[in-house]
C-alpha cells in the first residue's frame, strides 16, 4: 500500500508501465539521473496527485496518466 515512490540516483530509464494500476500511489519523487520515462508509466494511478521530474529528463512517452 505504498503512497509514495521515490527513486535514488543512478537510474536512467523507465520502461512501459512500470507502475500500471498503482492505485494508492500518491507521490512521485524520480531520481536525478532518470533521462527516460516509457510508455503508460502511471496508467490507472488515481491518486496520483504530484510527480517530481528531474531537469535530466530529456524523453517522455505517450499516455503517462491515461485513466
């Protein structure tokens, strides 16, 4: 029942939906390193209400918060 994901340094990528039908995700805190988020990453997240993307973030996919 984890409300808030957070994401160490180090990561460079994301891939396609990683966090479908999280639905008491509430924050997104995501590493300073990350430079691609996939497709569909927080499909069916309803509660979803802040995400913290970092200044490396150069590639984001399609449909990050459909539904």
């Amino acid at each position: 029942m984890n409300k808030l994901l957070q994401f160490e340094d180090g990561i460079l990528a994301l891939s396609d939906a990683s966090f479908r039908n999280f639905l008491n995700l509430k924050t997104v805190s995501l590493g300073n390193t990350l430079e691609t988020i996939s497709n569909y990453m927080f499909v069916n997240c309803p509660l979803l209400k802040e995400v913290v993307i970092p200044d490396s973030l150069s590639k984001i996919g399609n449909y990050q918060f459909y539904g």
